[in-house]
C-alpha cells in the first residue's frame, strides 16, 4: 500500500495542560535540557535531534510520576524498532551505568499539492460563475497546501515524484468553490475534458524516537498501553489456575526444620553437586547450579557458604558419600505457594513435560477460547520451562494466559516485513531512562567482605521519584532526499498560494514597530434620548472596537473605543453598551497610523520572526487590532533591534518588511551543508569556549557552528563583551527569548547520522577513536609516558602544544615521571603517608586520567549499542525486493491509465542513504511550521466549560455530556452544555450560512449554521471520552451519524432575543459574532445558564423512528466534545451564578 501524504501533526510529549500546547512553549522547555540541544550541543558534535530530559518536562508542567507517553509527530507508517527487555548497561567495576537503546524511526510523505491557477478571463459581456462567487460575503479559496492528492493522482509505491519548480499546468480547471448546495461552479462544459491534475511536490523524512521505555516498565506496569506496532499475538502466564511443581525441595540449610525452602525443583532436573559440601551423614549435598536448560521457580539466587557460592541444600536420600557431581532430582514434594506454574503437557494431555512461571511469554496456536489446551510453539522470554522441551508438540490451558502485545524480539533491531500504519499522536512508547550526567552512574554496594555487588537491572523501589529513573527523550527528523530541490520547487508553488490560507507571519529585518498608540482625543460623549451604541466592528478579540453613536435624530458619529475588560463585561452582561459613561476615552480615528509607523525609530534587525497568526500568543485582545480598513494590526513583544536591545510595540500585515507567508515558503530556513570529519568539527567547536573581545569573530568556524553561535550572541547586548558559547547556560539564555529559539529550530544541517557508523574489525567506530585524546585530555600519551616511560608518547603528548610552550612542558613531564619512578613498591596500602606532597598530586591527576579515559570508552561502548542503521537498511532493501516483486506480478493483472503510468514510472521504495548522510530538520519547527493551517473552527464561546451544575443544583459535571449521562444513564442528552452567564457572546464556529433563527420548542431560541464537511472534519481535536459508566456513558456519535456528509449544522440554542442585524441567508464567517446566550425555552430560570450546543446532519427533526426514544434523540449527531476545546471547569465561577439565579 501506498504511503498516504501527511495531514496531520502533533507534538511528541504532550501535557494535559492545554495553554502549554504552543510551540514557543516547547521551544523555551527545551532550552532548559541538560544537553542535547539542536544543531550542536555541548558536547561541542553536531546534534540532528532534541531532548525532552527531567528539566524540560518540568517545564512543560509534566509531572514524572512515571514515564510520560510519546506520540508520533505525524501520519505516517513505522518501518523499525527496537525495544529492550531491560535497560541495557555498561559496568564499570565500582560502578553501572544503564541506558535506553530502544528507538521507533516512522517514515512520512510530506505532499504540497499544486496550486491551480485561475481560469481564463470572460470574454466581454460573459459572467463569470467565479466572479459571481467572488462577489459574495464568503471568498472561494484555492485549496490549501495541506490537502492529500486525490485518489487517483496517489502514487502507489513509497517514492516522492520528481517535479520541476516551473512544471504546473496552468490551464487546469477551477475546482468547484462555492457554500451552500451549488456543485457546478467551476466546472468544464462537458463537452471539453478536464486536464489530469498534476501530482504534488512530495518529500519523504523520517521521525525518530530514542530511548525509549524498556519491557520491563510494561511488565511493571500492565494498564499501561504498549505500542500498536509490537507483536499481538504473544500471550503472559497468569496467576490463574497455576498448580504447585511437583519434586524436590531445595532449602537454605541442610536441615528439615530450620532450613527454609527456597523452591521446588520439579522431578527430573538436573543439578551439580559440590561433592565437598555435604551433611556429615551424606543425606544433604549443596547444589552449586541447574545444568544448563533446566530452572527452578523461583529462579534461585547464589550465595556464599564456607566460601564457596552455591544455591541451596538437597536432601540425595543416600546415606553414602557420592563421586559424581551430576545428580537428577526425583520426589513428591509440592504445596510450596512461591512454586507453582503452568504445566506443559504433550499431545495426549497426561504427561507433565516441564513448568512455566508466572509472566513467562509465548506464542500459541489453536483454538483460543477458556476451558481448551492450546499448542505451546515459541517461548518468547521473561521465563524459562523448568525442564528442556522436546520438539514434538507440547500443550498448554488456554486460561492460565492472557494476550499482550510485545516487541517481536529484544534488544535487536526489527524492520517490519510491512510497514505499519501510523497516525499523528499515536503511541509511540514511553520515555525511557538515559542519564546524561555523571553522577547518574549508581554506585555498588560492596558484601562484608568488600566485593561489589552486581546490579542487574535499574533500581525503581521506592515510587519513580526516589527511584534511579532519569527521563531522556532523543525526537529527532530527517531526510536522505534532495531537501534544497524541494524546498525550491514549493517556494515556486507557494507563490500562488492565496493570502487568506497564509497562516505566519513573516517579519523581516528592516521592519518597523510603533511603540504606542496614540493618546484618546476625544470621549464617547452622550447619545440621542433613546438611542443604542452600536458596535461595528465584526470581531471580538480586538484591542480597539469601532462603535457608531446617533448624537440627533439625523446624525450619527463613528469612534474608537479601548476592548477593556469594563467594555467586556457590559456586552457579556447586558449584550451591549446602552448605559457606556459619555466620559469613556474615545478616538476619533484609528489609535494606529501608518504614517507614524513609517517614522517610528523600533526597526527590526536580525533574527527575523515568524509567528503564527493563529498562535494563542497573538490572539488576545490586546495583541491583535483590525482598523477600518480591515487592516491586521500585531503587537510584537519580544525582537531584537540592530544593538540586541528588546523592543517590542505594533505593526500591520502589509507595511514594510511584514507579510503573511506559508509553511512552504521556508521564511528564514537557512540551509547548512556541513563538511570535515567530526574530530575536525569538534575542534572548531571547542575553540568557542576562548571567545573574548580579541577572538570574537566567527569568520573561522565551521557553518553550524558559525549560525548557532551567531544567535546565540544575540542574547547579549552589542558591545557588553559578552560572547556566546556551547554551554549548558548559553542556551539556557535564550530561553525565555523566542525569536532566538525559534531561529534554532529554523536552521537545516546537512551532515552524517550519528546513528551511522563503519565499525572496523575490532567492532570500534574510526570517527570516535579519532576523539579519544580530545576527549581524554591525551590520557593514553601522558600516563604512557609517566607509567611506562614511553617517549614517543611524551612527544607526541607535547607536540600539541604551542611551540613555545612545548620545551617548558617536556620538562614538566620528566620531573612527573620522575617523582612516579620514586613510589615505594607499596604506596597503594597507605599512599597519605608514603607519598609526598607533589607525589599524591601527581597520583591524583593519574587517577583522574584513568577515570576519565574509563568514562569516554564505556560512553563509546554505550553509543555503539545504540547504532541501528546499517541493520534498517539492509532490512529496508529486503523489503523493497519484495515490493518491486509483488508490484511486478500485480502489473501483469491489470491495465493503467496513461496518468498513473506517468506517476509510477520512476518510482523506488523510499529508503535510508547508503553513507548516514542526512538532512537534519527542527522537530518543533516542522510541527510548528506546517501544522499551521487556516484556522477553520473558532470556539463557540470564548471559553468553553461543561456545565459543572445540573439543573435542580446538583453537582455532577457530566450532566450536559453527550450521550446517555442523565437519569442513571436511562435518558439521553443531545448535545454540549457550555457554561455561559446571560448575554454572554456566541461565536460562528466555521464559515457558514444561516439556515434558521427562529423559536424551536424547549430549544428556545435557535439559531442553525450550514458549514461543509471538510471544515468540520478538519476541526477535530483529540478528546476523548470522559464519562463511560453504565449511569452516565458519554458516546462518539449516533449509528447513524456520517462523518463523511458534505454539509452539516451548528446549532446554538437557548439563546436570547435575536440580533437585528442576521437572518436566514446570511453568510458568516468562523468567529463571527452571531448572538449572545439566553435561557429561553426549558432552560427558563434554571441554575445553571448554558448554550446548548449541537452538531449534525440536519437542520432540526434530528430523530430517527425507532423502538429507543433515547436513541430516536441521539439520530444523526456527533458529540461536540470532538470539537470544541473544553476548558477546565471553574467551580467557583460557576457557583457564583447559580447562587445568584437562586436568589433572582
């Protein structure tokens, strides 16, 4: 199956705190991190990905009370993983240290479809069925940037087509772009026929997700979902009818009474002996192991007896002392509650072939239903039968089982035969552990007699707080296509985007900001006797409001009013500003001029900014002003002038150096091809840390390294002598700065994956041997001449030095080596006392060497372990054999149209580069940048909450749910109840048409918005359903509900008297102001004032002719709960008016 074209995003750990849903947010989390900033990061490599570490998820408001879920960024399809039984680990002596190799890479088609051109003027006298359209209060627009091909334009193999930056078809038809029932506008006569459209520019990149969460936390944790894409036919042994093993007791001491039993060894193990440990009577032998096959359950630990490590006492039942070691396990011992397991049964049902413990994991087949024996075929792992198993067929009690879902194999890297389906916030897997800090690394313990403890697995006791747990997340997007080819071919089609589907801002250097407004000349003064202030302006989230005031029973005057809260209140209260005091501050014109705009000293220098016009940042009253031209005006908090000094004030879209761009524009993408091997970038990169006035010049440094550090500098006022490094602090800095976080995340790096690597015959990485001095500080030369007298290695420590420091320093060395060869032979027994002042210095910096060259093998071993992308290619081309095969046999079997052949001509299975090379690409910036799409729904009211009061003042706040959620789950509720005091106002949530505004019986006042389809559907949010008890169970929508209709309708009711000023008919546009919320119909008087508000396919008589009343209710409606973005409930404001209705 084809790889569908993206058409949604998400970010990929998301908090439950929906104001922290923006991307500035995660961009100034993530420079919080400890490490792993993009493109380079303190450990001076380049660094194509981000880290979401224990820091920044505190930032984001994301408790670590256990690992957080990550989602995929975007649709897409996984075509590898790995996953770890445990968290693998690399032992130090004295030390461990564990860390996540478990990764998920998803592929995903990134498509920007061609932008038709308008159709050929009218000749003279013609009327175009456009220009018709155009005229009308609702535009057509050309379709947007985000919409997937049409079925049959999809190329059907994963490979992006090829298209030349000039190749559009500009004689393509118009589509049809008209509201309302009309399907004929822009349609070809039927006697021409239509041109096939041309298939999109399309770009194939990859997400990847590192470090993720081990087998272990599912085990740990059953409820905790497991990621689609893990093997789902593995089945866990449960404790459900488990019986006791049957056999040998095996006990602490040799003694019948005191000695405790440690388990059960079933009859016909097989265990060694220690043939020198035995009771004096020869009864008891200690058990030294299991031969290798056999386990016991529990599985038994050693312990140290007399010396010697053994795991237990048996009692052989001979008297006389035994010369073989081998000895096989025979008896009817059982009953041991800790020794019980699921038996194994071959074919005829009545033999015992072995046990298995409890959470072992298996593959089965057969019928799968209770009461049945199903066949045992695989052992999967997390247990072990207690005796080897034939090969002959083996049977197991289907009920002792449940199914899970499970990596198909550990610690290995799987590719998928098939690649699996994947939709934008999908799970992914979880967070997994991967310290980033020294002191991370646990400590052992050590017995009484001074020998370190192993530890196996990572400490969690204790609640993941106290545990050893370090959340460390690696998200990174790649590309291994011809990025700059496809970020030319969409800037080209970009230039025909409409401006209207253009969802940034793009702010240039030379732009200017107007401080202030200018001061109210004038106030509101008093209205004609009888008269209404009339409200002009069509939005609502503006920071001046246009109003008309009769002054005479002929005259009238227009004036600027500040959107205060006090001017809020009153139309939340009342509906309007009948009794607004005549000394309100008003002005004559517009606060905002263009012309002192134009002479404003506020000028933008570098970075550039883009924002996002649909950003909550710029969507609050007071950043956003529209004049009486319909001018946008934007409050600009935070750029930078041409001395790196903050100013901020307002500009308009369309002045100077401001303009609406797209996603497809790549406003300020700069495009980095980085070059030289990684010992030669880290060098460049670590001369950063010398940086003063006299070197702060940055004309040397490699180019990554060079744009980073270049904003980075920005943080710093010119002139303060004050320059940036790749530290920690540096970029912790720039934080709260977003212009400079964000121009990060808008650089694209060309270089080599650090998940690609040659290894050499050793199994060793050449770029990272190369680092080891640097790394080290040239440990291997130093203590090779210091410890070993080694010259050659004492010049070549020196020749790294400058050359008039080199003599001075050889010197240095030979006196070190000196004082080494002077150590006494036992210096190490008490070395404060047999060692000199300058000798205990010189054995301190050799311990630190030692440490230190430790530390950088293991985190060479460590990154080893983590490399997985020679195995996804070679795994990749077996899978594109078998695509190419399977298209070839299928093309035999049937004809293509000339279109498609056209599209498959030169197609090949996407795939990974051959050498690692790749093209880095922001996480954050591509979720930001392209999930920008027109802002289709607006919330129907400004803050939409559930009611949290029935109506007979009651507290249960699923009482206004969707679904059956009233009389214990008997009666059915139609709609949303959204919280709204009296004359609060409602909004138009699409564009639409009116389609009734009139009294509906116990709705009240109704009034019915048509909107079409593909609006709706593209205004789904993810909620999900919070009621589902059999006394109030919230539902998705009715069966009979169509997701796929072309039109459906709003419907706002109980509202208040209608407003003059709409009636059926009438166009409306998403965040239009319709009206404002009543209690009129059944809400009369109640508690609890609410819009109820609903969605579906027909205007009114939504019901079907059933048997169920409550179902009949529910007929052709969808819960609007998937639509609306609730807000937290406030109680307090919630109580407040329905305390005040009581009393009224």
């Amino acid at each position: 199956m084809a790889l569908t074209p993206l058409k949604k995003w998400t970010y990929p750990v998301v908090t439950n705190d929906p104001n922290q849903l923006n991307a500035n947010r995660y961009h100034e989390a993530l420079m919080l991190a400890q490490s792993g900033f993009y493109p380079v990061s303190v450990n001076k490599l380049v660094h194509g990905g981000i880290h979401f570490d224990e820091d920044v998820l505190k930032n984001l408001g994301i408790v670590n009370d256990k690992p957080s879920k990550v989602y995929c960024i975007a649709d897409g399809e996984v075509i590898a993983y790995r996953v770890n039984d445990n968290y693998q680990k690399v032992d130090y002596g004295n030390k461990v240290d564990f860390f996540s190799t478990g990764f998920v890479l998803v592929r995903h088609l990134l498509e920007m479809e061609r932008i038709e051109e308008a159709p050929p003027a009218t000749t003279e006298g013609e009327i175009s069925t456009d220009a018709a359209t155009n005229s009308s209060t609702e535009n057509s627009t050309a379709p947007t940037a985000n919409v997937s091909p049409s079925s049959n334009t999809q190329p059907t193999t994963t490979t992006p087509v090829k298209t030349s930056p000039t190749g559009t078809n500009t004689n393509m038809p118009t589509p049809p772009t008209t509201t309302g029932d009309s399907s004929t506008a822009g349609t070809p006569p039927a006697t021409e026929t239509a041109k096939p459209k041309q298939p999109g520019h399309q770009l194939y990149f990859y997400s990847l997700y590192m470090h993720l969460a081990d087998t272990k936390y599912y085990e740990d944790n059953p409820k905790e979902p497991a990621p689609a894409f893990w093997e789902q036919d593995i089945y866990r042994v449960i404790d459900k009818g488990l019986d006791f093993v049957e056999g040998l007791n095996i006990r602490k001491m040799p003694d019948l009474t005191e000695g405790e039993i440690l388990a059960v060894l079933q009859a016909g193990t097989k265990v060694e002996l220690n043939l020198e440990l035995h009771s004096e009577d020869y009864k008891w032998y200690a058990v030294t192991s299991l031969q290798e096959g056999y386990c016991s359950i529990p599985v038994l630990t050693p312990y140290e007896h007399e010396g010697k490590k053994i795991i237990g006492w048996v009692l052989t039942g001979t008297r006389k002392q035994l010369t073989e070691s081998t000895f096989d396990i025979k008896g009817k011992d059982s009953q041991l509650a800790k020794s019980k397991g699921l038996r194994v049964r071959d074919e005829s049902k009545k033999n015992i072939l072995a046990m298995l413990p409890e959470g072992t994991q298996i593959k089965i087949t057969g019928d799968k239903k209770p009461k049945t024996y199903v066949e045992l075929t695989q052992i999967i792992g997390n247990g072990q039968p207690t005796i080897p198993l034939p090969t002959e067929k083996k049977l197991v009690w289907y009920d002792s089982l449940e199914n899970i879902a499970r990596g198909k194999e550990y610690n290995k890297v799987v590719v998928l035969d098939k690649p699996f389906p994947i939709n934008a916030g999908d799970l992914v897997g979880h967070i997994g552990h991967n310290p980033n800090k020294i002191i991370d690394i646990i400590d052992k313990k050590t017995d009484k007699d001074g020998n370190y403890i192993n530890i196996d697995t990572l400490p969690l006791g204790g609640g993941i707080e106290k545990s050893r747990f370090r959340p460390g997340l690696h998200v990174e997007c790649f590309t291994c296509e011809d990025l700059p080819t496809f970020i030319t071919q969409t800037q080209a089609e970009a230039s025909k985007v409409p401006d209207e589907d253009k969802t940034l801002v793009g702010i240039s250097k030379g732009a200017k900001l107007l401080a202030l407004a200018s001061d109210s000349d004038s106030t509101v003064g008093e209205c004609f006797k009888g008269s209404e202030i009339k409200v002009l302006s069509k939005e609502s989230n503006i920071n001046w409001l246009q109003i008309e005031i009769q002054i005479s029973k002929s005259e009238t005057k227009t004036l600027w009013i500040e959107h205060n809260n006090e001017i809020q209140d009153k139309l939340k209260e009342k509906g309007n500003l009948k009794d607004l005091a005549s000394t309100t501050p008003a002005w004559s014109k517009f606060p905002l001029q263009e012309s002192e705009l134009t002479g404003s000293k506020n000028e933008v220098d570098m970075p550039p900014l883009l924002l996002n016009i649909n950003d909550k940042d710029l969507m609050g009253n007071d950043k956003r002003a529209i004049d009486e031209k319909g001018t946008l005006w934007l409050k600009i908090e935070y750029a930078l002038d041409s001395k790196n000094i903050p100013i901020k004030g307002w500009t308009f879209i369309g002045s100077e150096g401001v303009k609406k761009v797209s996603g497809w524009e790549w406003f300020d993408f700069k495009q980095i091809r980085e070059t030289g091997s990684l010992k030669e970038f880290y060098l460049n990169a670590k001369k950063a840390a010398t940086r003063n006035k006299d070197n702060a010049s940055l004309e040397h440094y490699k180019p990554t390294i060079k744009e980073t550090l270049t904003i980075l500098d920005k943080q710093y006022i010119q002139n303060s002598n004050k320059y940036a490094a790749l530290t920690q602090d540096c970029f912790k800095g720039i934080a709260e700065k977003t212009p400079l976080t964000t121009a990060l995340g808008r650089l694209l790096v060309h270089y080599k994956s650090e998940w690609y690597e040659e290894l050499d015959a050793e199994g060793k990485r050449p770029e990272w041997e190369a680092l080891n001095s640097e790394m080290t500080d040239d440990a291997e030369n130093y203590l090779g001449y210091i410890k070993d007298g080694d010259e050659a290695k004492r010049d070549a420590y020196v020749s790294k030095f400058d050359a008039s420091e080199q003599e001075s320093i050889k010197q240095g060395l030979e006196q070190q080596r000196r004082d080494y060869e002077r150590f006494p032979a036992d210096y190490k027994d008490a070395p404060d006392k047999k060692l000199t002042p300058e000798q205990l210095n010189l054995l301190g910096k050799i311990k630190e060497l030692e440490e230190k060259s430790e530390l950088w093998e293991k985190n060479k071993e460590k990154a080893t372990k983590m490399l997985w992308w020679e195995d996804v290619v070679e795994g990749l081309a077996k899978q594109s054999q078998q695509t190419e095969q399977s298209d070839t046999e299928t093309e035999k079997d049937k004809t293509e149209d000339s279109s498609k052949q056209q599209t498959e001509t030169s197609s090949t299975p996407a795939t990974l580069s051959q050498n690692g090379e790749v093209w880095f690409m922001h996480p954050v910036a591509m979720v930001d940048y392209f999930n920008a799409k027109r802002k289709f729904w607006h919330e129907p009211l400004e803050r939409p909450q559930r009611t949290c009061y029935s109506s007979n003042t009651n507290l249960n706040n699923w009482n206004g749910a969707f679904g059956f959620v009233r009389n214990q789950g008997a009666k059915a509720h139609t709609g949303l109840d959204l919280f709204a005091d009296i004359n609060t106002p409602c909004y138009a949530c699409l564009d639409g048409e009116i389609v009734q505004y009139e009294v509906e019986g116990g709705y009240g006042n109704v009034l019915v918005i048509k909107v079409k389809g593909d609006d709706l559907r593209a205004s789904k949010n993810d909620y999900t359903l919070e009621f589902n008890e059999p006394d109030k169970q919230e539902i998705v929508q009715a069966d009979d509900f169509d997701i796929n209709a072309d039109h459906f309708y709003l419907r706002y009711c109980h509202l208040s008297d209608k407003r003059v000023d709409l009636k059926v008919g009438n166009k409306v546009k998403s965040g239009d102001l319709i009206g404002y919320t009543g209690d009129t119909g059944n809400a009369k008087g109640l508690c609890n004032p609410h819009l109820h508000f609903e969605i579906a396919m027909k205007k009114n008589g939504n019901r079907t002719n059933t048997k169920n009343a409550q179902n009949d209710r529910l007929a052709y409606k969808i819960n609007p709960a998937f639509f609306v973005n609730l807000q937290a409930i406030d109680v307090d404001e919630q109580t407040k008016v329905k305390e005040r209705r009581i009393q009224e």
